[in-house]
C-alpha cells in the first residue's frame, strides 16, 4: 500500500502543457510526479513571493516559460526558459515575475513552499493534477 497522500506510478509520460493548462492559481504549486522522497510540482508565479528558507532542504527551480527571479540577501538571479537554479538548504530568498511564468520545482514531500515563514502564500501539500 502506497501512503495516502502517493499517487500510485504510472507509466503514462507527463506533458507539461497540458498539466499547466489545468490550473490558474499563482504561487500553488501541484504534484505532477513522485521520485522516491520527492516530488516534482508545477506552479505558475507572478508578482512577488514572501521572503523565506528552507531548514531542511535545497529547492530547486526550473523554469518551464517565462522567466523569473530569485532574489538573495546579496544580488539577484534572473532565470530565463530552459534554465534552472538551485537554492541551497537555509539560504534566504524571495522568487517573483513580472509577469506570469511557468515554473517546475523539484524538492521533498511535505516542504512548506514558504519554509519558515506562515503567511497568506503558504499553499497545501499534496495537490496532484
Ligand atoms: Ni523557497
């Protein structure tokens, strides 16, 4: 038996655009895959994000379209499509888009998308499309 929250694997392949067409909500980030302990999520972003970090965890961020930042304490990344970046476990950042982006984020089950911070953002785990 597969945990409750687990969709059972399947060898169905994933298209991005059709995952991304099921959804409208920003900064929501849905369960796409299961990878042993980690997921993969689609979100789509714009505007700003809340200041925060991971405790336990790096997070990783791929930009599927559009374009987006990642604001550290110190400069700024700006991630274009096609191109990735990951935020090492307890480094401060704040990820926004001008405007609407398409994003992928690889991390463990269970992490709150806006780590240490409570706030109006923080989304609920385990929304598979
Ligand atoms: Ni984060």
């Amino acid at each position: 038996m597969l945990p409750k929250s687990k969709k059972p694997q399947t060898h169905k392949k994933i298209n991005f655009k059709e995952k991304f067409s099921k959804f409208t909500e920003y900064w929501q980030p849905k369960v796409v895959a299961n990878l042993n302990d980690y997921e993969i999520k689609l979100v789509k972003i714009k505007n700003d994000f809340v200041w925060h970090h991971h405790e336990e965890t790096d997070e990783a961020f791929i930009v599927v379209k559009g374009a987006m930042h990642i604001e550290f304490e110190d400069h700024t990344v700006r991630l274009d499509e096609g191109e990735m970046l990951v935020v090492p476990k307890g480094v401060r950042h704040k990820p926004y888009a001008d405007k609407e982006a398409q994003i992928m984020l690889v991390e463990p089950r269970d992490i709150r998308n806006t780590g240490n911070i409570e706030d109006d953002l923080s989304a609920p785990n385990d929304k598979w499309i």
